[in-house]
C-alpha cells in the first residue's frame, strides 16, 4: 500500500485562528464538496509563509462564506492572509493509481476557485506510472478549458 493525494485545495488563505476553539480547521463546504473532502477526516496542512507541516480534522462553517479558519493549537501555525495547501490522503496498492482521480483546487487571494484539476496516472511508453494534470470547466473560471499537460508538479 501506497500513500497518495485524495484531495487537495492548493493556496487557500487562511481567513482566521481561533486559539481558543477545541481544535480543527473550518472550511467552506462548498469547498470541500468540491474536492472531495468529508467532516471530520483528517487532513495535513502546509502553510506557504512559514513552512510549517501540521495536521488535523476538517469541520465545516458557513457555506459561501469561503471561511479557512484554523483552530485550537493548529491557530499558532497560520496567520490571517497567508496562503496554505490543504491535503486529504488514502492507502491504496500501486496499481489502483490508475483508476484514481484526486481533485485539486486552485484559489485567488480571496478564496474563489480559481481552477479544478484533475490528477491522473497512466501507463505510458516513457513510464509504468506517469503523471498528468486535467483541467476541467468550472462555473466560476468559465473560460477554462479542458487540457491534459503530462510531467507539470503543482506541489
């Protein structure tokens, strides 16, 4: 078994810390129905500014409110206005890389999506395992379009 990216929302900006709550982050549900990310899973946390690595659980706040609020302990790791990447993972064997797709979502500085992407794993002549990333419409980038580009690393 192999550890992958499930979901990811990349460059999300925190909008708070609340030292005082019992734990978790807050986010928008809307988000993480997007993405694919359920209350109460675990998820890690890696924050752009500083470096810093934690992980927690996942509760929602308002939906539309574009909320990621970062709480009890994990509020001494973020500040308001720095960017994160927030990252659900599972184990699965290796050959069941191909029929995974983890969505990823992009963020302007003000918490609208950006992009939907699509992680993809393929068997190729160059590679057994080779990566692509899919762009896929989105009702707030409407002028995206759909495109595979082989071999390009997000994070």
């Amino acid at each position: 078994m192999i550890r992958i990216v499930r979901a990811k929302l990349h460059g999300i900006t925190v909008t708070g810390a609340d030292l005082d709550y019992h734990g978790s982050i807050t986010l928008d549900p809307e988000h993480c129905d997007l993405a694919g990310i359920r209350p109460l899973e675990f998820v890690d946390i890696w924050n752009k500014q500083s470096g810093a690595r934690i992980s927690t659980y996942v509760i929602f706040g308002e939906a539309g409110s574009k909320c990621c609020i970062l709480n009890g302990a994990a509020a001494r790791t973020c500040q308001r206005g720095d960017q994160v990447i927030i990252c659900s993972s599972s184990y699965v064997e290796e050959t069941a890389l191909y029929d995974t797709a983890p969505m990823v979502l992009t963020f302007t500085p003000k918490n609208d999506v950006k992009d939907v992407l699509r992680y993809r794993v393929k068997e190729t002549a160059r590679r057994p395992f080779d990566f692509f990333i899919e762009t896929l419409p989105h009702a707030e980038n409407s002028d995206t379009e759909d495109e595979n580009v082989a071999d390009h690393a997000i994070a």
